[in-house]
C-alpha cells in the first residue's frame, strides 16, 4: 500500500471507530449491578424499568442468596466470584433477602 | 454445659492476641491459624447438625459448615499461589485440642441441653476470632494479599457473631426451635 492508500484506510478506520463509539449501545441496554460484598447488597436499593436486566455479584468469601418472600427473585447460591442475572418483567417493589444471612437485605423497585 | 470446655477451646485464640506481645506471627503461622480455626467450627457445626434439637440450630451449623470451608477454600487457594506453607504453632495446635475438647464435651449432650451449649461456644467462639482478627492477625499479616483476605472475611464474622447471639437469645427465651 503506497502513502496515499494508507492515508485513506486509516481515515475510513478512524470514521469506522468513530462511528462505532457514538452508536455502541451503552444505557439503558447495559445491566444494572448489585456487588454483594461485606455481607451486604449495594446498592441496598435499586430502581429499574420492567425487562431491565440486574446483574447481582457475589465479591464476598462466602455463598449469598438473592430471594424475596414470594420468591418471585430466587437466586439460589450464588457462589463466591459469581453473577447471578434476571430481568424482571412484572413492576412492583420486590424486598429481597440472603436467605443464609438474613440479616442482609435489598429492595428492587421495577417500574 | 461445662464452661471449662468453652474456655478451653476459645482460650488458644485469646491466646493469639498475647503472642503478638512476645513474638509477632509470621505470615505462614498466620496461615495455620486461619486454617485450623475454620476447620475447628467445621468439625464442630458439622457434629451439630446430625445432634441440634431445633431446626433453626441445625440450619446455623449447616451454615457454618458452608461459610467456614468456603474461606478456608479462598485461604488455601491463597497460600498455594503466595507459596506459603501453613506453619503449625503453639496458636493453631491448641486450637485443634479446643476444638477436639469442645467435641467430647458436646457429644455427652443431647435435647436443648446441647443446643444452649453448642450456641453459646459459637457466641465466644466468634468474638474470639474477632479480637484475634483485629489485634494480631490483621495488624500482624506482612503479606497484603494476605491482609486483605483476613479484611476481606471480617465482615462474615461479624454476621456469624450476630446471629449466634439473636439465636442464644431466642433459646433462651423458649423460641429456638
């Protein structure tokens, strides 16, 4: 490639990385996160929109659970180093627990 | 319940705060320690699930069993890739006889009589680690990926000492079962 074809595909590469950057979807298709960490949720409370996706990460030592009382949220264990993921399709204001640790708690308002 | 086996098994602990006045733990040591005291509150909460009279004691030594051996996994894991070698010590070894006493004494109970008594050990068991957390192990950890394991597992602690006080509460007033 001679000076002249270079300049052209390094133009038409920087455009096509421009234009990447400013149509990369970012909100509000990014999830929302919830670290669990120091035995506890935060944030302690999140608001989202009905089918937003909430990622909840375990960043402790030890197996947490995400679960309210009509378990429409129930995680399971969510091991040490772990992502637990769900998109809540019905609005509402769910108040979750770790069922291990009940003293841990979260509300999620959807809506 | 005989409070001479609850000293017994908490005092080498205790014990720990006072080796940092003679001779600061090294960091294998400090290993041994974290080690051997998760392993003693297995054996114990894995005794109590098959012999705990309430539900809810059950559920805790489960609880127990689960947490302690997943930090005593994070541990190992981390001793393996500092290449540190656990060293026993006088702390850790009179751990293992705490703990292997408190067993001897919980297996000659049974009924509520053992779940006061196997609630009550974890109530002292657990402050214990958490002095020993605070005023040896943590100041005295040279390693920061140590240090920050040993900061990192203090919360859990405090929720174990939590909830072992709200259920010796609840036994005593009738309402553990």
């Amino acid at each position: 490639m001679n000076d002249r074809g270079r300049r052209r595909f390094l133009t038409k590469a920087g455009g096509a990385l421009l234009a990447g950057a400013v149509c990369a979807p970012t909100w509000p298709d990014s999830p929302h996160r919830v670290t669990i960490e120091k035995m506890a949720f935060s944030p302690p409370v999140l608001e989202i929109s009905r089918g937003q996706r909430v990622e909840w990460h375990n960043a402790d030592l030890v197996p947490h659970t995400v679960t309210d009382t009509a378990r429409q949220l129930d995680s399971g264990p969510i091991e040490p180093g772990a992502t637990w993921a769900h998109a809540p399709e019905e609005a509402g204001e769910y108040s979750y627990v770790c069922t291990f640790h009940p003293t841990m708690k979260g509300v999620l308002k959807v809506r | 319940m005989n409070r001479f086996y609850i000293v017994c098994s908490v005092a080498a602990l205790a014990a720990a705060s006072s080796f940092a006045e003679a001779a600061a733990p090294t960091d294998p040591q400090i290993a041994a320690i974290v080690v051997t005291a998760n392993q003693v509150d297995i054996d114990a909460g894995t005794f109590a699930k098959s012999r705990a009279h309430s539900e809810k004691v059950r559920e805790f030594a489960q609880l127990m069993v689960t947490d302690h051996s997943a930090v005593n996994k994070s541990a190992t894991e981390l001793a393996r890739k500092l290449n540190v070698t656990p060293e026993p010590n006088a702390t850790s070894k009179g751990l293992k006889e705490g703990g292997e006493k408190n067993l001897a004494s919980l297996s000659k109970l049974s009924g509520p009589q053992f779940d006061i008594a196997y609630v009550t050990h974890e109530v002292d068991y657990h402050e214990t680690v958490l002095e020993a957390l605070d005023q040896t192990l943590i100041p005295g950890a040279t390693n920061p990926e140590l240090k920050a394991l040993l900061v990192k597992v203090r919360p859990a602690f405090v929720a174990h000492l939590e909830h072992a006080r709200a259920l010796k509460n609840e036994i005593a007033k009738g309402k553990g079962t």
